[in-house]
C-alpha cells in the first residue's frame, strides 16, 4: 500500500484540506462546525487522511499549514475544491477502512447472540440469576448473590433497590478520612458523603462521583469509583451517560496550558470504563483533561485496548465540551474478546448530544489478563496522579446505565 500511495499524492491532498479549511473559515469564521456539508467532509477527510497515515506508520513530509494562511479561497470555489478533495481522498478513505471516523451512516450493530430474560431495548438491562455468560468460549455461571441486579445508576435511581432491598452497585471505592472499599451487602444507602452521593444539578437529580483536593491515593491512585456488577458478552450493550464535569458551585478547575497529555500536573480523568475484577488494563475507556486546542473546554479521548500495542489506544478525541454543562454520550458496542479473523464481532461507535461521531471495529473486550469478570463504572480515576492531586473532581451524571439487546 505505501508504494501504491505516493508522497506527491498526500502533499497534495494536505494542501487541498487546508485551503477547504480556510474557505470554511472564511465563510463561517466563529462557528466553522456548524457551516453544514462542507464542515463535514473537511472533518471527515481530514480525519481519514490522518488515521491512513498512522495506519501505514509513514511519516511524510507534509507542509507546514501555517504557510497556507494566506491561501483562502473565495466561497464561490467552495464546489470546484470539494470536488478535488473528494476525488484524491476518495482513495485514502477507502484504503484507510472504517476506523475512528464516522460515515454519514454507521455500520449496522451486530445482534447479540446470547439471550438474557432481563434484556431490553429500551430499559436498563436486569442481570438475573442463573447468570450464565460466555467468557472465551466457555460457559460460566456468575454469582449475583441471589439478588437480581439492574444496571442504572442515574440520579434519579437509589443505590439500595427497593424491590430487592439489595444494592445494584457492586463495589464503591474512595477515600474519605481513609481508604473506603465497600462490596455487596456494604454498600451504603447514602453511599459515601460527598463522594458517591445523590445531589442536585438545576433541577436534576444526579450522581455525584467526586475526587476531593487533597484527598489519598486509593490503591495506588487517586479515584473515586462506583462499579457495576458483571456485564454478559457477544451483545449488544448500549450505554447512556449524561453528565456535567463540575458545576458553578463545585466548578472543574482547569489543568496548565500547553502541557502535554500526560505530564505532572496535567491530570486526565477516567470518568467511564469497562475493566475487570482484577482492574488491570481494562479494554474501553473515556478520558476528560483540558483540550489542547481550546484551553477553555475539555477534550475527552475515547481509548480502546490494543492487543498489539499492549495497551488502550485513543481512537477518536471529542473535542470542545464545555465544563458546568451538561453533556450526553452513547456508546453503542457489539461486546466481544474475539479478534475480526477468529469471527469477533466486536464495533463500537460513539455519539454526542445525539450526533454520530466515530465507530471502530475491532475486539471490544480485550486486554492483557483475559477479561474474566468484566464490570463497567462510572469513576473520577486520577490514573496519572500518585500523590494527592490539588483539584476537586466532580462528575454529575443525570443518566448513566447500560442496555443489553435481546
């Protein structure tokens, strides 16, 4: 493929990117995004043409695109562009495959191919004992002690299930005056005060997970944590998250300017995942830190394990959410430990505020240990942050739950 592709080619198709970029500019200069067909090929392209380049593991030697700031083309050339870019990266798109990018329409979810009596479409899925799930090709039978468990932890919805008198939450950890574990029968009505609680947010309801300023590390980290119990494989599972990253009175307080992903003080927070009883690596992650584009937003990196890398890697950033406010993301994924070439089924696609933004094919329950009891959470884990970070981190989700397709 490199050999078929050449240099000269993606020169071209760079320039051709910029200069569409700055004629959107031109025509749209405070909201470039919401300009309609020509954003949206601009972005998709663009995206394409640089997951091809990763994929290939090339490094061209592309122009520089601030020589092209005095390039703009006039709006009326808009189509005769359009038209260029469409044919040169037609190419890549195709070669580059459906990776990290979203198309005007997503690829169709596979079914699931197991059957759970608590499987809905439309509500919160109910596991149900006897729990029987496929992990590698082997049936095992999970202990939910003997209590049906529902997988919505949304403000509006207690931590002790009134129907069952038992709590859905299988474990919440935390630090408040020392390190707080609690499993199963532990589990607080209240849960832990100014931590995993219930408050208010306007006139919502929502769980609050918080990390407190100064608080110490749990297990190695800082983090404040609400985990799910198990959750089935080969389905499909539909997760709901509506949630603020700080309020006005708890305001999410942002990290330097122009440091890096991953540097001290620089602190991303792992607000959603799916990871194992072990918490190893776990295989889907979401990830909020300060953007690096725009230093008053947040940038949240949606990260999927990689087998050949031998850990998660960042498939697609959403970029510009803003703090305070509220935010909804759909994770629609097929959940599967089986790479493509031994039948996995496995796809993931992600959408905000109700719009498709990326999918990626590929195992969706991977990692390095064998995910053997896999649980999903809702979490301000400090992964980076060893020591005591110097920031409150207040998440307030008005939704978070999972569905399981029947």
């Amino acid at each position: 493929m490199k050999k078929e592709i050449s240099n000269a080619l993606f020169d071209q198709a760079w320039w051709l990117l910029e200069r569409l970029k700055n004629c959107i500019a031109v025509q749209c200069p405070e909201e470039p995004e919401r300009l309609g067909k020509e954003a949206r090929l601009y972005r998709a392209y663009n995206q394409a043409y640089k997951r091809f380049l990763r994929r290939q593991e090339m490094t061209v030697g592309l122009p520089d695109p601030k020589r092209d700031v005095n390039l703009n083309i006039h709006p009326n050339q808009t189509k005769q562009k359009l038209t260029n870019v469409q044919r040169i990266l037609s190419t890549l798109i195709l070669l580059a495959g459906n990776v990290g990018v979203a198309s005007a329409t997503p690829l169709p979810m596979p079914n699931s191919e197991a059957h759970y009596p608590g499987a809905s479409a439309t509500n919160a899925f109910v596991a149900k004992e006897p729990y029987v799930v496929n992990r590698y090709g082997t049936l095992r039978t999970i202990s939910l002690d003997e209590a049906s468990r529902s997988h919505d932890f949304s403000g509006s919805v207690p931590f002790i299930n009134p129907i069952t008198n038992k709590s859905d939450v299988q474990a919440i950890q935390s630090y408040s005056g020392g390190v707080i574990n609690y499993y199963g029968t532990s589990i607080p009505s209240a849960g832990v005060l100014g931590r995993v609680d219930k408050t208010t947010f306007g006139n919502d309801v929502v769980t609050r997970i918080k990390y407190n300023a100064g608080d110490s590390i749990t297990l190695s980290k800082c983090r404040t944590k609400l985990m799910s119990w198990p959750i089935p494989n080969r389905v499909h599972a539909r997760f709901y998250l509506e949630m603020a990253f700080g309020s006005n009175a708890d305001p999410w307080k942002l990290t330097p300017v122009g440091q890096t992903w991953v540097t001290p003080g620089d602190s991303p927070v792992l607000f959603f995942g799916i990871t194992d009883e072990n918490q190893w690596t776990g295989p889907f992650s979401l990830d909020a830190n300060t953007d690096s584009q725009d230093h008053t937003k947040l940038a949240i990196q949606v990260r999927l394990y990689d087998r050949n890398v031998g850990d998660k890697v960042t498939f697609y950033t959403i970029r510009g959410v803003p703090r305070h406010t509220m935010t909804r993301i759909m994770i629609d994924m097929f959940l599967d430990e089986r790479a493509t070439s031994a039948g996995g089924k496995g796809l993931v696609q992600i959408y905000v505020n109700d719009r498709f933004v990326a999918e990626k094919a590929a195992p969706t329950m991977a990692n390095a240990t064998g995910v053997q009891n896999p649980y999903w959470g809702i979490t301000t884990y400090l992964w980076a942050e060893a020591q005591p970070y110097q920031y409150n981190r207040a998440i307030f989700f008005k939704t978070a739950k999972m569905m399981v397709y029947p």
